[in-house]
C-alpha cells in the first residue's frame, strides 16, 4: 500500500473508531473510565499521528479559516453557557475534543486533497457500519438492524452506511466505477433500509433527487441499468411490505409526535427570554433535559438543533445556522462540487433536525466538517470537478 494511503486511512479509522458509540443510552458526564480514557487515546493519536504527516508532506493543500473560527465561536459560548449549569469541566472536555477533532481533520487536509480526505472517510465509514451491521445480524436482535461489534444504534448506522452510498451512487451514475463498486453500493443501501430510520431515508432519498436533477447527461449504460432496476425498486416499494414496515413500524405509536422528541423540544423552546441559558446554553454535556406528565423523567434532545439551542442558546444557534447557510450557498455557487456535495449537505441537514451530532463529538460532525472546509474558496480552488473528473480510483489519487 502507498505510504500515504497508509496514512489517511489509518488517520480517518482512528477518527471514526473513537467517535462511534462503544456502548447505548451513556452520556459524559465529567467522569473517567477505561472507554473514556481509551477513546481520548485514540483521538489523541489520530491528532499526532495527522500532524506528523502535515510536516512530512512538502506539498500543503491550502485551507480557508472559515470553518475554524465558526466552530470556535459556537464552542466559546457552549462552554461560557456551562457556567449556568454547573456542568463546566465535562462541557470544555467535550468542546476540546470536537476541536481536536477538527484539528485533525485540518491537519490531515492541509497534507491530502479535500477528495481524497472525503473519500477515505467514506470508506472507513462503510467499514464500520458493516461490520457493526454483521455483527449485529449475527448476535441477531428486534426487527430493525442494530449493531453488534461496535453496538451502534440503527440510526447510527444509517449515517456511516449512507454517506458512503451516496458517494457510489453519484459515481455510478456517471459510469465511473466497477462492478464491485455497484454491489457495495447495493449492499450499503440494503442496511440503510434494514436500518429502518425514516430521516435518514428521507435524507437519502432527497439527496439521491438531488443527483439526479443535476446530471446534465446519463450515460448509455446508466440508463440501461436504471431502466433494467426501475422494476424492481417498483415491486419492492408497492407490492411488499417493505416501505409499510418503515413507516409503521413498532415504535411508531407516537408518530404525529416525532416519536415524542417535541415534548423534550417544547422544553427548550419555552426557555424565559430573560434567562442565561435561553441565550448562551448550558453546555456541550447537555444531552437530556427533565420532563414533566411523562412516564419517565428525562429525555434525549434527538434533534441537532434543539441541542444547540440548549447547550449554546440562540446566539450559539444563529452562528450554526449562519455556517451552514454559507456551506449551502457556496455548494450551489461551485458548479464542479455541486453535483456531489450538495446531496451530501442535504442528506447531513435533513438528519440534523432529527437526529444530534451535527456540532458535536460524533460522525456526523467529521462529514460536514470536511464538506465545510472543502467548500471554502481555497479548497475550491484546487477541488476536482466532481462533475466530469475521471474515475474513483482516479479521485483518490496517488499519494507520494
């Protein structure tokens, strides 16, 4: 293996394994254990191990700081917010390491190309969500997929499975891959539907529009296979059972509720407009909140948003939103990364309201953390054109 594949695949592993849920329903709290300390040694060693590569490297890929100064902000006032809540140290942990994070992935651009960087990610993604999944289908469980070895969530694996997805199928459209490549992307897109998360399938599907609207010109064997596979997405979707099991599926009692997300919501949003935390937060270790009439007392946020406005209040929202406002304008402004990193962003937002993770320490935040870098004016200068470049194989270059 080139050195520098080596390299940004070992980095991007190290990312994903110390970012990924080792185990369900714990949050940090402030305290240590072994997961904790072996998750910031692996965090730690992605970071040294990104800025050793950055000074072996001569050629530097240059970066904008827009991206940077966003999420130093929304981590300033998080950790300002904390203060009202007494949840001050596990709420600067959790901010250092969004940003050690984000200074890997710094490191590690400023050595690669914003598409190697995206589509090394994309690959270690798709190995974990796949072993997660088989490991998962081994052990065996309830009816939606959940994984075994890491125990991830089936939204979990929605997201590693679907970025990858989307990458394959934006270059299966245009011809650009392997026939190995098309039975990944079918296996990929089989566990995001075992997963049963209907935002991510919505994410996905909507992403997958997206693509297809702005292919200027399909390829013979393109439309070939798309007439030949047209049926059998037909007969899956309206004579099986499939689509009706995501839909109604057996937590969906409280469906025309969000499955119960808007009661925590309702909490946040209600907030007196004259209050510290309605304004900067309580802190990035703000994960639950307290809930009155229910069964139980406290309650997941399940949304990435209404986590903001929790942990950095409406100025801390209001700088997201701004950020990501301008990763979506710029990706409709840069015609060579608009058929790609479009559907990307759409598929990261539309999971956003949803699910948490955008601004925090989890998958999601690598991917639109590296959308963002690679959507400012210095990476756009030197970005592929993902519209008509060659093949994937081509994308991920060599690395010397």
């Amino acid at each position: 293996m080139n050195p520098g594949i080596f390299h940004l695949i070992g980095i991007s592993l190290l990312s994903v394994g110390c970012v990924v849920a080792w185990r369900q329903g714990a949050f940090f709290t402030g305290g240590l254990d072994p997961v904790v300390v072996l998750k910031a040694l692996m965090q730690s060693a992605a970071l040294g191990w990104a800025w050793l590569v950055a000074k072996q490297y001569p050629v530097k890929f240059p970066l904008g700081i827009r991206s940077l100064n966003f999420l130093a902000l929304i981590l300033l006032i998080s950790v300002l917010g904390s203060f009202s809540s007494g949840n001050v140290m596990a709420s600067v942990v959790i901010a250092v390491r969004v940003f050690m994070m984000a200074i890997t992935i710094v490191y590690v651009m400023r050595s690669f190309s914003a598409a190697q960087t995206l589509i090394a990610l994309s690959w270690c993604l798709a190995v974990v969500g796949v072993l997660s999944s088989a490991s998962g289908l081994a052990l065996g469980g309830g009816t939606r997929l959940s994984g075994g070895i890491p125990p991830l969530s089936p939204n979990e694996i929605a997201l590693l499975v679907g970025v990858p997805a989307l990458v394959l199928l934006h270059e299966c459209l245009r011809a650009r891959v392997h026939w190995w490549h098309v039975v990944m992307l079918l296996m990929l897109a089989g566990l995001l539907v075992l997963s049963e998360s209907r935002t991510a399938l919505i994410g996905a599907a909507a992403a997958a529009g997206i693509m297809l609207l702005l292919v200027r010109r399909f390829p013979l064997q393109t439309v070939i296979i798309g007439l030949l596979g047209l049926p059998v997405l037909l007969y899956l979707a309206l004579l099986t059972p499939a689509l009706q099991n995501v839909i109604f599926r057996e937590d969906s009692a409280s469906l025309l509720t969000l499955n119960s997300r808007t009661i925590s919501w309702s909490v946040v949003l209600n907030y007196p407009l004259d209050s510290w935390e309605r304004w900067v937060g309580s802190g990035l270790s703000m994960k639950t909140i307290e809930v009155d009439g229910q069964f139980w007392d406290e309650q997941v946020f399940d949304s990435s948003w209404i986590s903001l406005l929790a942990q950095s209040g409406i100025i801390g929202t209001l700088v997201a939103f701004i950020w990501v406002l301008s990763c979506v304008v710029m990706a409709l402004k840069t015609a060579k990364l608009r058929t790609l990193f479009l559907p990307l962003l759409t598929f990261v937002l539309v999971r956003s309201f949803m699910e948490n993770g955008l601004i925090d320490a989890g998958a999601m935040f690598l991917v639109f953390f590296i959308l963002s870098l690679s959507l400012e004016r210095p990476s756009i200068a030197q970005s592929l054109d993902w519209q008509y470049a060659g093949s994937l194989k081509m994308r991920a270059g060599s690395l010397n």
